[in-house]
C-alpha cells in the first residue's frame, strides 16, 4: 500500500510539473500544423527541415507528408538520445507524432481565402515562428533539422533562428526545379521572417529584467521585492565614490509587469533612488525557467 501511495505521489508530482510544458507543445504543434496544411500546402509553397523534403515529395510523388515526416525523424531520434536529455526528447517525439496524426486531418478544411502570396507568406512565417518558440520554451522541438539545431545551441549557444535559417536554406534548392523559382524566392522571405520572428518570440517569453537600486530606504526596497513583489533580492555591498558613505545596492531579477510597481513604490517612497534596469533573457532558477528546459 505504502508503495503505491508513493506511486501514486509521484504520478501526480510529475503530472503537475510537465502539464504546462506539454500544453505549451501541443499548441506549438497544432498552430505549425495549421501553417503548413492552410498556408503552405495550398499554395504550393516549399518548406524546410525534413517538413521540407517531405513536402517535395508530396508534390512530385503524391506522398503523405505526415507519414513520411515521421519516418525521416526516426534516424535523427537515435542522434539526439546519445546528446540531449531525455525530457526533450520525449516532447519532441510527441510532437512529432501529434504534426504527422493532424496533418493530413487539417488538410480537409478549406484553404484560406488569401489572395496575395506575400500575405499569405507572412502570416505563415509569423504562426511558425511562434509556434516554434512554444515548443522550444517548453523544452521540446518539433523534430527534423529541430534536434540538430538544439545540438548545436546546447553546444556553442548560436541563436536558433540564425542556424535554422542557414541550413534550412540548402533544402530549398532542389524546390527551385519542383515549384519554381518565384514560390522558392517566397518560401526564402518564409524562413527569413520566420526566423526573425522565432527569435524575438524566444527572448519575449524568457524575457525578465535585472534591476539595481540605490537608495538610502533600501531595507524597505528590500522588504518590499521579497514581501509584496514576491521575488528574491540581493545586497551589494558597494561605497559612493565622493562621499565615501556604504550604501547597499539591491539587485533582483523581475518581470517586466512587476518592475512598474516598483517604480510606484519607489516613486512614492524615495523620489531620490536611483534605478537601473537592464532586460535579461534565459533566466534560470526558482522563480523562472527551470533547468529541465535546457536544451
């Protein structure tokens, strides 16, 4: 009985903590999955990554591009599990499998009524890269050239965007003599924006800022970032230069919402602090990204 108690502790333990990660991929997966099958597809539009290939083989050899997305990532599968960590993985594989199960389903509905490719270009560039950044925040990929990308980022810390955009743009070649050069040159402009979009929506939701305050009330700054903002705090022993008086500085990590309220507080407290602010990103700890997201 003890045994399953424990068990049955530790399930939910573990459900609780992976649940916000899981959702996170599941909307990640279903938006790219809407992308491809009312954006890309209908305009004969190329794609990238093993999504890419699989896609050219839709159009010139009528395959199903979900299958065989699914069997092109199964070698690299193998690659990842002697590198990365078991948790990306795993959500990688459910995303992967929850792409390729809807793929061909949301193919049934109606293509959207755009009439400028342009338009339809962006906005499918903006889903992907949102929906990429929510995978990737979560601590997954949606697979194919994904894996190799976090590699690359876990090892050196390139920008995701920047390594995706340039080995994604060798798959494109071959696209130039299945779909033309003019839907090749736009699938180009789509992995341009949608680079530039996956990286700017990565750092908007790791974003947090740094703060420093001087001030004479600094126990009550202090006070105030552990108690009401519910954040931690450090002190920094520090000495003004022309007076020669010790003076704390507080430093604390903060969201951007919460770094409002304490210019409230501060204007109302001690009009004459000083604050600095500085945005940081990839902030991990209690409180903010967890180190299983690690990739």
């Amino acid at each position: 009985m003890r045994f399953l108690a424990r068990l049955t502790l530790l399930t939910r333990r573990t459900v609780k903590r992976e649940a916000p990660g899981v959702l996170r991929v599941t909307v990640g997966t279903v938006l790219y999955t809407l992308a491809i099958s009312l954006l890309v597809l209908p305009y004969r539009f190329p794609s990238t990554g093993f999504t890419g290939i699989s896609i050219l083989l839709n159009y010139t050899l009528g395959f199903p591009v979900g299958l065989v997305n699914l069997i092109f990532n199964i070698g690299l599968f193998a690659l990842g599990w002697k590198v990365l960590p078991r948790r990306f993985l795993y959500l990688t594989a459910y995303s992967v499998l929850l792409f390729s199960g809807l793929l061909d389903l949301f193919r049934m509905f109606p293509p959207t009524p755009l009439q400028d490719k342009l338009l339809a270009v962006l906005t499918a560039a903006a889903i992907n890269g949102i929906s990429g950044a929510l995978v990737f925040n979560a601590g997954g990929s949606m697979g194919g050239t994904d894996i190799l990308a976090a590699i690359v980022r876990r090892k050196t810390g390139m920008e995701i965007g920047k390594f995706t955009f340039w080995i994604n743009s060798f798959v494109l070649i071959p696209a130039v003599f299945i779909v033309g050069a003019e839907n090749t040159l736009y699938a180009v402009a789509m992995l341009f924006a949608g680079s530039t979009f996956l990286d700017g929506a990565l750092r908007s939701f790791d974003r947090c800022v740094q703060v420093f305050i001087i001030s004479d009330k600094h126990e009550e700054v202090r006070r105030y970032i552990l108690e009401e903002l519910r954040r931690g705090a450090s002190l920094i022993h520090s000495e003004g230069a022309y007076t020669g008086k010790e003076r704390p500085i507080v430093m604390s990590l903060l969201l951007p919402r919460q770094v409002a309220d304490l210019k409230i507080f501060l204007a109302e407290h001690d009009p004459n602090a000083f604050l600095i602010q500085t945005d940081a990103t990839e902030v991990f700890g209690k409180g903010f990204k967890h180190w299983k997201a690690t990739a």
